[in-house]
C-alpha cells in the first residue's frame, strides 16, 4: 500500500478545534477545508454542524 509522504498522522486538538471553526465560518482555505473533509469524514451534500455552543473568550 502507498502512503503518500504528505499524510498527518495526528493533530493536537487546539489545531482541530479552530479548523472546525474556521469551516463553519466558511474561512478554511480550500486545501484546508479539502483536508478537514476528509479527515473527520464530513459528508458535503448535507449541512455540517461540526462544533455548537462553543464560548470564545
């Protein structure tokens, strides 16, 4: 099997959280959303609701 040498093997949390947000504010650029998609499975036909009530400080 290839893997292709460009795969995340993991990301913090922080880093998640904030892409989660960005998405649903629609400010991911498109790479990034591409990525986001396919990492947490987001199935882009339907309306994504990835983080609620979230309090920003």
């Amino acid at each position: 099997m290839h893997m292709n040498s460009r795969s995340i093997a993991w990301v913090n949390t922080p880093v998640i959280m904030e892409a989660m947000l960005r998405y649903q504010e629609n400010r991911l650029p498109r790479p990034m959303k591409l990525w986001l998609e396919k990492l947490l499975d987001i199935n882009t036909s339907q309306k994504t609701n990835l983080v609620t009530n979230i309090k920003h400080h």
